[in-house]
C-alpha cells in the first residue's frame, strides 16, 4: 500500500516536473549548466572505469578461452560486444546512479531542508519543474555521448591490455572487434543508456525533493534514491532487453 | 489586507492550528507571537500555501487563496514576498543573483535595470559592496538583509518574515525590525511577522495576534498586551524573573 501510495506521489511529481516553464530560456540555460556539471563532470571516473573494465573482459575472456579449437579474433568480438551491449550503458549506468544520482539527491534534500525550495515556490515557480526538469534534460542528451566514449576507451582498454600482457596479439584483437558488427547493438545501448538517465535523475530527484528532517535524512534519501534507481535500472535492463533483442 | 477565516490544520492527526480568524490591516506590521510549536510558522505557511489548510479560508484582497487553482496560486504569489528563518538564499548564486534572481524568471528588463533595481533594494537594507559575495560568506545578519532585499525586489503587496530576529544578536535584531517596519510603511504593504522575539513586539508590533496551542488567544496592540489579563499571554510576555520584577514595580507605582 505505501509503494502504490508512493508510486502515486512520483506520478504526480514526474506530471509537475513536465509542465510548461515559466521562460524557455532560463530553463535552456539550466540545462547547458546541468550538461556540464551532471554530464562532462562524470568524463573522468566513465573513463577510468572504461579503460580499466575494457582490459578485465578481455584478459578474462582470453584466459577463459584457452582451446585450440576456438579462433583467437573471437576474443576481441567477446569483448566488444559484452562492452557494447552490457558494460557501457548498464554498468555505467550503474556507476552514474551512484555518482551522479547521489549528488542530484543531496543536492535537492539540501534545498528542501534549508527552505530554498519554499523560496522558489513563493516567487512563483515552479520548483520542481525549475529544479528537475534541466537536469532530466541534460543526463538524457548528455549520458548517450558518456556511453559512446565508455565504448572506445572500453575497447581501447581491451586492445591495450592484450599489448601490455602479450594475451592475445594485437592483429587478433583489432580483427575480432571489426568481425560480424551489427551497427543495432550500438541503437539498443543507447536506447537503455537514455531510459537509464530518466530513471537516475527523476527518482533520486524525487527522493530529495520529499525530503524532510535535517542532514541525517538528506544522506538518506540520497542513499534510498540510488538504491531504488539501481534496481529499476536492472529491471529497464531487462525489460528493453526482452524488446529490442528478442 | 489579508483575512484568515475558520483555518484549521492538522498533521497525522493531530491538531495544529484550530479555528483560527485574523485580519492582517494593509500598511501595518501585523505579528504573530506564540512559544515555540505553538503553530505560529504552521500558520504563516497555511497563509502562503506552502501547507494546505483542513478547512477555512485565506483571502488576500477579495481573493480566495485556498480555492484557487495551482496557476492562479502562482500568480499571486507573484505578489508576495517572503523571508525565511534562515534567509534560504541559493547558495550557487551570488547576492546580486540571488536578489536579480525574481526579475530574471517574471520580467523582460534589461540586464542593467536589473542590476539597477537589484542594487536599489541591497541599499534600502543597508548593504553595500557584497553583491558578488556567495551566501556562505555572509553573516547571520547579512544573509537575513539579503532576504529581505530579495522579497522586496518586485515590489511585493504582502511581505512574509519568519523569525526575522532568530539567532541574531540584539542589536542587529533591532536593525532588522527598523528595516521591516520602514518598508512596511514606505510601501504600504501588508506585512506578517512571525516572531517570539518581545523586543520586536514591543518595537514594531502594530498589530499583535497571540497563538496558544493551536489555538488564537489574544489579539491587540502592543500597548495593550502590557495591560492585558489573558493568562497565557501574562505567562508568554512576563517569562523571565526580570520581566515579572519590571510588571510588580510598575503596578506598584500606578
């Protein structure tokens, strides 16, 4: 009953955060602002991440495959695709959940429980429209060009780790990953990481902007929003799996 | 004017403010008093619409603020201004931002008016040379000034101040209440005051409503509270022992 109840309040929520703006251009100067901090603040840690996880899958995928009968490029398709279709939209949204989603709900705890919200609504605005909305807009135009670059620096991290460690030689790799490439995968990553950014923003936005107490439950909330983005995140997985690729 | 009718409002159950009936006079410093939890801030945000009342009716000038839709809300909120506790200024915005801040969303001025007008109400609350300042680098005191500059920076029609006064020290109290009381008449505005502060009352109070328990207790001039038998109010006013020694000595000498 307090999940539907909950539910309800989001809906409502999600509703008020899609109406019309009080001026188009402040709110498109919000969103370039938001573009920078939620989105060219996260090219750092997609990087690292990318370049680190892209050498892992490859090396494991190398020392699982030890047999004769099976063709050494087929390491480099592994990795490719398991970085396409899973590692750079889920696990990175994943990753984004936890940083990204984590300061968006302490962010808006922080302007609930110190009032700055209720100023915003006795100007006349709309808050949460004014507050969320460019930061929905940024992830979901933002968060698709992060994916792109966690999917060359992923596989570039592969082909690095096979010249480092001499698993695999450079000229399987490279061959591997240019061989059978259906250009849909990249559509289907995508098409989640764009879902994905929906999610993060609007229910850790949601956990922080109900918020009440003190700085005890903003870190709570902000916890709370991250957790439950991370799980409808596994559940969108799969669902928009079960879609576009069955 | 603002006029509270029959305002009842409850959480979980649990009585908060029960029919309560005011008049707020235009042009006066209107103030709330009340101990702490009496529902004084309650009130005020039943008033302003940032909680919604049971039952009963807030009228701003003939207009009914609880039944009007979330549009016509926004519009009259346009009208009003409001200082919080603790000042609630953005804290990614510098001060002159924070005071443009009303006038970049409502209006289609030039940057420069802005500017202009911005810099015309941070003199009116006496602050000069801060306008690039962020809030964090700002006092109690300033940051209180601040608010007051940014609710009054679209000529509001009703200003709302709660605990204009709280953690600061008496001095700078005292200046806070002037500013209040000389906006009030200068603009003839429709000021609420929500304050436990007797030092404001006794300055600015020009219409004083007391809250007990939910309940309004008193309402009066600040001359008449001084004369008043209300018990609770005898109690809210006459707390301290140096306060209930200058009440005996002056019954004494009358």
């Amino acid at each position: 009953m307090k999940n539907i109840s909950a539910f309800g309040k989001y809906i409502i929520f999600i509703t008020r955060v899609f109406s019309k703006p009080e001026k188009t251009k402040i709110y498109l100067q919000q969103t370039i602002r938001e573009i920078e901090s939620l989105g060219i603040n996260s090219i750092g840690i997609v990087i690292i991440i990318s370049i680190f996880i892209g050498a892992v899958i490859t090396l494991q995928t190398r020392y699982n495959l030890e047999s004769s009968w099976i063709p050494l490029y087929l390491i480099g398709l592994t990795a490719r695709d398991t970085i396409l279709l899973e590692f750079s939209s889920t696990m990175v949204g994943l990753i984004l959940a936890g940083k990204v989603g984590s300061n968006i709900a302490s962010e808006i705890g922080h302007m609930r429980i110190t009032e700055q919200i209720d100023a915003l609504e006795m100007m006349g605005i709309n808050s949460a429209s004014y507050l969320i909305l460019p930061k929905i807009l940024a992830t979901m135009v933002f968060n698709p060009i992060l994916t792109i670059i966690s999917m060359v620096v992923g596989i570039f991290g592969g082909w690095m780790a096979c010249i480092v460690t001499g698993a695999l030689a450079s000229s399987d790799y490279i061959y591997g990953i240019q061989y059978w490439f259906i250009p849909f995968y990249i559509t289907y990553a995508l098409v989640k990481t764009v879902v994905y950014a929906f999610i993060i923003t609007s229910v850790t936005s949601f956990h922080g902007y109900y918020v009440q107490g003190g700085a005890l439950e903003v870190g709570r909330c902000s916890t709370r929003g991250v957790v439950y983005s991370s799980i409808l995140i596994l559940l969108a997985d799969v669902v928009l799996t079960q879609l576009m690729l069955a | 004017m603002i006029e509270v009718e029959h305002l009842y409002k409850s959480f979980a159950g649990v009585n908060v403010l029960e029919d309560i009936s005011v008049t707020f006079e235009r042009g006066k410093t209107n103030l709330i008093i009340g101990r702490s939890g009496s529902g004084k801030t309650v009130l005020m945000k039943c008033i302003v619409g940032l909680h919604e009342a049971d039952r009963g009716a807030v009228i701003f000038d003939d207009r009914n603020f609880v039944e009007m839709s979330f549009t016509g809300r926004k519009e009259l909120r346009k009208e009003m201004g409001m200082m919080f506790q603790g000042g609630a200024l953005f804290d990614s915005l510098s001060v002159e931002e924070n005071v443009i801040f009303p006038l970049n969303l409502f209006t289609k001025m030039p940057y420069d008016e802005k500017r202009e007008r911005a810099n015309i109400c941070l003199k009116r609350v006496n602050l000069d040379n801060v306008n690039k300042l962020y809030p964090g680098e700002l006092s109690g005191g300033m940051k209180k000034r601040v608010a007051i500059a940014r609710a009054i920076v679209q000529n509001p029609k009703y200003l709302f101040c709660d605990e204009p006064n709280s953690g600061l020290d008496p001095k700078t109290a005292l200046v806070i209440d002037d500013l209040i009381s000389e906006i009030t008449h200068d603009y003839s505005i429709t000021t609420v005051v929500n304050t436990h502060d007797m030092n404001s009352v006794m300055e600015i109070g020009e219409k004083v409503v007391f809250i007990h328990q939910g309940f309004k207790c008193w309402e009066g001039t600040r001359e008449e509270i001084l004369d008043s038998d209300n018990e609770y109010l005898n109690d809210f006013v006459f707390a301290s022992n140096f306060a209930k020694k200058i009440k005996s000595l002056t019954s004494k000498n009358s």
